[in-house]
C-alpha cells in the first residue's frame, strides 16, 4: 500500500504550505458508476478536465492501492505504455485543453479495515473521505481546491441493500434483473472529493421535513437500523433546532431539496459533513433514557449542529488546502459551541468547554506536537484532526467576535460567506473579511494563527491608598515550542472586572487589550485596594497567574457575578491546596471547604452551576501545573482532600443527594442540573469513607430510570473495592451486552476507574471476548480512556505504557488513523521523572521499530521523542 513503509523505507515525505500551488488540471464535472458488493466493487469515473494555466504538464490522479482495469481518454482506451502509476498515481499526459478521461477500479469493501475510502460496517456499504479517502475509491486529483459537481449512479443487489443513498438530491431510481435496482443522485454545488459520500443498505428512516426561511420545504432523513429507530428523536430535533438557529443567528439556509444523515458502527471520527448526506459514527445520533446519558444526549445536539452548520462553514466556502483545516473547524466548532449555549446552559457550556481546552489543547500545546493553529508543514494530515486546529481554532474566533461585538462580528460573518461562496479559501481570507466587515485591525492578532503554544499572563495588582488609585501590571509570555523557539507578543482580549470587597460590587467589565510584553492599566476611585477578576468568561485562551490570595479567591468563588470567573475561582482556590500538599506544605484546607458548603447552599445558583465549582480540579489538571508531574504524589493528595470534603460536609451530602432524587424522566436544563447535582453528591458521600456509601452507590444503580445516574452509580463503584462493585459491573454487563455503544460505557467505566488493581484488569478487559481492535468505538472506550486516566497509565512499573504500545502496533496494521491517536499519550515523556520517562520513551522507539509502521504513527511517534 502508499503509506506503509518497510524497516529501511525513507522518512515519509514532508508537506509544506509554503509549496502550495494552485492544481494543474480542474474537474468541473465527474460521474461515478458503482456496481457495488462488499467483495468486489466496480468503480468507474468520468471526469470533465481542463488545463489551469498555461503549462504542459500531464493530469495527475491521486490514487491509494487502486490498480486501473481501464483507462480512456474522450472515449478511447489507452494502452498501458500511454499511462503509469507513480506513487499509486494515475499519471496520463494529455494534449489538449480539455478532455473526457475515464477509469475502472476495483475495490473490496469489506477488506478495508482502515475505514477511509468505502468499505463495509454492519451490514452497510459506506464511505469516508476525509482527508484523503476519496483517492481509496478512484483516481482523482484529491486535493480540497479541486471543486466538481458529482454525478452518481449506484446499482446493487435490492435484498441487501434496498436503500441507495449520495450526494444531493435525487433524481431516478429503478428496478434491474436478477432482484438488483439502481438510483441516480446529483449534487449542483460543486464541491471538493473530501465531500462526496456514499451509502447503501437495509436502513430505516425517521422522516421530517423544515421549511426555510424563504418558504422551501426541506425533507429530512435520519437513517439507521430498523431496531434503533426510535432511539433517533433527538437527534431529529437537533437538526430542525440547527437549522433554525444558523438562519437566525448567521442568515444562512439550506440549499437542497434533502437533507440526510446516517448512523454506521465503525468510523473513526464522530461525524462527516458531506454535501446534504452527513454520516455519523452512531454514538451521536442514538439516544434514549435507557442507554444514554445527559452528556451523550448533548454530544448528540452538538454534533449534528457541528455538521448541519459546516454546510456553509466548509461545504459552501471550503479549505483551499489543508493547512487550512481550522478555517473550517475552529470556526464551526465556535458556532456549535454557542448553539449548544443557547440550548441550554451559557456558564456550564463555557466551563465545559474551557475543561476540554486545557485537558486536550493546552497539554497539546506545551509537548513535543505543538503545532500553529494553522500548521507549517505535516506527513500525514489525518494526525492534524487536533484540539488545537478545533478548539483552539473556536477560541481564535471567540476572541474576535469578543473585539467585535455582536453586530460587526455578523457583518463580518456575512462578507465572508458572500465573498467565498462556492470558492476554497483560507484563514487569511477570514481575518481579511472580519477585518473589513468588521471595521477592526487584527494584523497583529494573525499571530494567533501563525503561532503555537499557550500563552502565559501574570497580572499583578497594586493599590495606592493616597491617590486612591489601582495599577495594574500585565505581563505575557509564550513559551518556545518545536520549531519557534523565539515568540513575538500576541494581542489578547482580557475582560476585567475590580471587586470592591465590601459590596461586593464593581464599577463595570472593562475589556483590556494587551499587546505588548509589559503593560501598565491604571484605575482611579478606590479607597480600599479591590479584588481582581480577570480573563472573565475565559475571554482568552491564556494561562493567568496572579497574586490575588486564598481569601480574594474565596471572595470571588462567593461573589463574582461573571459565572465563568467564579467557577474559575473556586477551582484555584483548590488547586492551590493541592499543589502545596503536593509539594509537601502544610496548607491550611478550611477556604475550600467553606467555599464548597457555600456554593452547595446558595439558594440562587444553578444546580448544574453548583456540581461544575464543587468538582475537584483532575489529575491531569493539576499535573500540568508542575514542571515535572508526580501521578502518585498528586493522587494522594486529591483523594485526601476529596475524602475530607466528603466527611466535613456529609451531612450535606445525604441531604442533596436524597433531595434531589427525581420522580420521572427529563430532559430539561433543570432536570439535567439537578441529576448532575446528585451524582456529584454520591460521589463525594462515598469519597467520605462512610459505611453505608457503597449501599448508597448500588441502590441508585439499582433504581435509576436514567443511564445518567446509573453511569455515575457505577463509575464511582468502580473507583473501590466493594462486593457491590463486582455486583454492579456484572449486572451492567449482562443488562446491555447486546447494545455496543452501551457496552463501550462498560469499559471505559473500568479503564477510567482508580482501582488498586487498574493496570491488570485492562491487560484483562482487552482480552475480554467482547474487546476488538476494529472498532474505533471500543479500542477508545478501553486504550483511549485508559491512557487518559493519569494515575493508572503512569503506574510506576511501565506496564501502562507497554500496554498502550503494544495496541498500537496491533492496530497500525488495522486502521493506522485509530492507532496514531494513542501516540501522544507517551508523548509527554518529558514531563515526568527520569523512570517514567525512560520507559516511555522505550515504548516509543520500539513502535518505530515496528516493521511496516504506517507514516500516521510514523510521524507521531517520530515528533514525540524529538
């Protein structure tokens, strides 16, 4: 195959943005011929090409393991001295300025275990292209500023696969011989191959329909599995939700008549936006009470906002190339992210997003595979499918919405789908276009997009009794990262706010822009020094140190009326305790104990609010705030504080979590925060150490009419070693042993879990008769988790670590995609001590080792011990 590599094969080749140029030959217009079966399927392509620009070169057709049966050109078949592969390309030269050039592949469906191209799952037939699948499926010139119209023309058997479904909209379908039929789609938008799709099977279909805003009627398909049907109503509801918001918020409309959407079983990302056929990994559209919980049921409504609203921000205006990437998702994944805001909760929205920032992204950004949020240069662009390019990429374009303001922002927003419309562009065509729309400077705000790494903030805060004045004192740095070693000042939009402490009032949010290393910010009207509130609703993706004390901390997780900085208190006043008892100081607890019984008994907030501030900051967290992170020290020292919390406020505890038992099932905020509320109080009462909280854990488990509670029942079994807990995993096992998504849940409880014992009974749940590499699903539910659980992965043995190697080099040669994203758990091998270290950096090496190693874990691990 093209990307595998033997033991003496070269370094996969580097691609560079600094080498873009623009495509030599264009495709207007391609019809594709699928005579499909999962064994054997024929492919053949006819495509329109037209020479771009005055040169001689010859076509060039992208192309990976595909050997042609048939070549043409304007409709005669060429010998085979009149074509050659080159690196698994179709290298044909060509006379004139157009041309009809056909080909015939192909292809076996149910062999291709890497899921990208088409191949089979669960009985369907499927396709997945992006990055560069659509090379797996015939040759093409798979690049995104290649834009066609797609014609497509689908036969097979009508038993097996009754339902025939691409791009567009449809036009004709009919029955042939021998019980085989056959549809025809179009697609009149011309679009890049990484959004052509694909999809034939035995399939059910929740049907809706949504009339625009101009009055045209959309019909709407949600298709899967007869069985799971009516596990798709909210995901229906997403839909319609999306696309009303996108015309209200952004003015934007659906453009086809259909608009479809498929649940398959084995995908290795979470959805794909294809032109008016999105398909999704199944977990984000089945959802029900019994099988799914509060977060899964909002996975699911973000998601299909996610993909509803790329049909402008990346199908309508696309990516020119793949350094690109974030021009699409980062500026999706903020219009999600609001979407799901409005839908719910904006504090706990912005808190959840911030957690996933700094567990996912920042952890990115200080390791070895920091990257710009629009890269340099990659081996393998599926490895850059990162929180940096998403997440990172949504908080570039939070800050400017931020500096804008809501009406400039829109016009800004409006330019640039008006002026792009149907085009491939780039992030600097976005600033450009939030630039003039916008009325605003960002030349030095690009720098966002040019470097990586986090930037750090220490604001130091000074009062001057006789002048009755406040400075201020702003300092930034970014650290050196991979290849920029030398940073310049970035500008970052800080939103301010000065507490008088006695009113616990301030005098209005101020938004500081700093731009420069230092900066000075001067305040007037201020007897009595005031309490600092800084970064308000995380209005920059930066690390803040400051000096405010325990006490000012306190004050603010009691009194800040921005809920994003108050949560942000609370949890500094935690981490403070834990990383001085980490560091061996006897730091006094009692701020953070008042400040929890006062959050839990504050009659005004949130419940949802009040479990998010309560929540101890992760093991994960805390390690990043130290040079050189210490799993057990830190374990220690969060379960000791935890366990007092539990045990001082246990009262509380019972009270809450008896209070808040519900009678019926909901799906509304208040249910959703109330249910957040009460597991958040088991956890701690059963943290307290108190006899009967096993007891308490089990019977929850037991009675609960929602997998959200019973998830959290059993995951905090799983954390002991009761008889309960035994009894609890084995019931749950035997409960849903049959619904895989659910069964993922099972696993990933025990792979999350703190258990003495965690490290072995991984070894012993991926030989579990139920584990299998090939699902993306379930090696993520057991490795993915797993490595995510700080304190068992980093076990001091190494055993973790080998572990996760050796699922990697077992899976590389399955789905290179799936294995590559479990390199950078070993990545951070700097971090920790010289021990864990070493042992890390072993398992790296031998992955290297590996014979045959695919170039998307060949560059991970490469980057990881550089």
């Amino acid at each position: 195959m093209a990307d595998m590599l033997s033991p003496t094969a070269a370094v996969p080749a580097v691609i560079r943005r600094a080498d873009y140029r623009v495509p030599d030959w264009l495709v207007p217009d391609i019809a594709l011929d699928f005579d499909l079966d999962p064994a054997l399927t024929r492919v053949r392509a006819t495509l329109s090409v037209v020479r771009n620009g005055d040169h001689d070169r010859p076509l060039r057709l992208d192309g990976d393991g595909l050997i042609p049966l048939e070549v043409k050109v304007d409709g005669q078949v060429l010998e085979e001295t009149q074509w050659h592969l080159e690196a698994g390309a179709l290298i044909v030269a060509l006379s004139s300025e157009t041309h009809s050039v056909e080909t015939l592949v192909e292809l076996a469906p149910e062999s291709n275990s890497k899921l990208m191209g088409l191949y089979a799952s669960g009985g369907l037939l499927c396709t997945q292209c992006e990055a560069e699948g659509f090379r797996r499926i015939t040759f093409f010139p798979d690049r995104p500023d290649v834009l066609s119209r797609y014609s497509v023309y689908m036969v097979a058997d009508k038993v097996r696969f009754p339902v025939l479904l691409a791009n567009g909209d449809p036009i004709e379908q009919g029955d042939l011989a021998d019980n085989r039929h056959w549809a025809r789609w179009n697609d009149p938008f011309p679009k890049p191959c990484y959004l052509f799709a694909l999809v034939a099977g035995d399939l059910a279909c929740n049907a809706d329909s949504f009339v625009t805003m101009s009055g045209r009627e959309v019909q709407l398909g949600i298709w899967v599995k007869e069985v799971d049907l009516p596990r798709t109503g909210h995901a229906m509801k997403a839909l319609k939700d999306s696309m009303a918001w996108d015309e209200r918020i952004y003015g934007r409309e659906y453009d086809l008549d259909v608009f479809n959407i498929v649940a398959v079983a084995d995908f290795n990302f979470g959805a794909m936006e294809n032109k008016g056929l999105n398909i999704f990994n199944s977990r984000y559209i089945l959802a029900d009470p019994e099988t799914a919980t509060d977060i899964d049921y909002d996975g699911v409504e973000g998601v299909v906002a996610h993909e509803y609203f790329h049909n402008w921000s990346g199908n309508r205006v696309t990516c020119r190339d793949w350094f690109q990437l974030s021009l699409k998702e980062g500026f999706t994944v903020f219009r999600d992210q609001n979407f799901s805001a409005d839908m719910g909760s904006h504090a706990v929205k912005r808190i959840e997003d911030v957690r996933i920032l700094r567990a996912a992204q920042f952890q990115e950004d200080s390791g070895p595979l920091a990257h710009p949020i629009r890269p340099e240069s990659y081996m393998e662009i599926s490895n850059f499918y990162t929180a940096t390019i998403y997440n990172k990429g949504a908080e570039i374009i939070r800050m400017m919405a931020l500096m804008l303001g809501p009406e400039r922002f829109r016009a800004g927003t409006d330019l640039y789908f008006d002026r792009h419309d149907g085009e491939a562009a780039t992030c600097e065509d976005f600033v450009l276009a939030m630039e003039e729309g916008g009325q605003i400077d960002l030349m030095q705000f690009r720098r966002w997009y040019e470097q990586a790494g986090t930037p750090h903030v220490r604001a130091l805060l000074s009062h001057d009794p006789v002048s009755q004045s406040v400075e201020l004192t702003v300092e930034q740095m970014v650290p050196p990262t991979p290849g920029q070693p030398d940073k310049q000042p970035m500008a970052i939009p800080l939103r301010t706010a000065l507490f008088d402490p006695a009113t616990a009032q301030h005098h209005g949010d101020e938004l500081l822009m700093l731009t420069e290393p230092k900066q000075s910010f001067t305040f007037t009207g201020f007897a009595s020094a005031p309490v600092l509130s800084i970064n308000r609703g995380f209005s920059a993706p930066v690390i803040v140190e400051t000096n405010r004390s325990q006490a000012d901390l306190a004050f603010l997780s009691a009194h800040d009326d921005d809920p994003f900085a108050r949560y942000e208190a609370m949890q500094q006043l935690m981490v403070n305790v834990l990383i001085g008892r980490i560091a061996g100081h006897d730091v006094d607890d009692a701020p953070v104990i008042e400040a929890v019984r006062n959050t839990l008994t504050d009659p005004v907030l949130d419940p949802a609010f009040i479990a998010e501030a309560i929540r101890l900051p992760s093991e994960a967290y805390l390690g990043d705030q130290m040079k050189i992170v210490d799993p057990d020290a830190i374990h220690a020292a969060r379960d000791a504080l935890q366990q007092k919390i539990g045990a001082e406020l246990e009262a509380l505890w019972r009270d809450i979590h008896a209070g808040t038992k519900a009678n019926g099932f909901s799906l509304s905020s208040a249910a959703k925060g109330t249910r957040k509320l009460r597991n958040a109080a088991l956890h701690y009462l059963v943290a307290s150490g108190a006899e009967d909280g096993p007891a308490i854990a089990f019977a929850q488990f037991g009675e609960a009419d929602n997998m959200t509670e019973r998830q959290a029942a059993l995951a905090t079994l799983a954390n002991g070693t009761s008889a309960e807990r035994v009894a609890a995993l084995d019931i749950f096992y035997n409960r849903y042993s049959a619904d895989a998504l659910t069964l993922d849940k099972w696993f990933q409880t025990q792979a999350f879990a703190f258990h003495p014992d965690a490290v072995e009974q991984i070894e012993e749940l991926g030989r579990h008769k139920d584990f299998t590499l090939s699902n993306p699903n379930r090696v993520r539910s057991l490795y993915g988790a797993f490595a995510g659980n700080q304190w068992a992965f980093h076990h001091k043995s190494g055993k973790g670590y080998r572990l996760v190697a050796d699922c990697i080099i077992a899976l590389d040669k399955l789905n290179p995609q799936t294995a590559a994203r479990l390199v950078p758990n070993l990545g951070r091998w700097k971090r920790f001590d010289e021990t864990r270290g070493a042992l890390m950096r072993a398992e790296l090496q031998r992955i290297l080792a590996e014979p045959g190693l695919s170039k998307d874990v060949t560059e991970q691990a490469g980057k990881s011990l550089e």
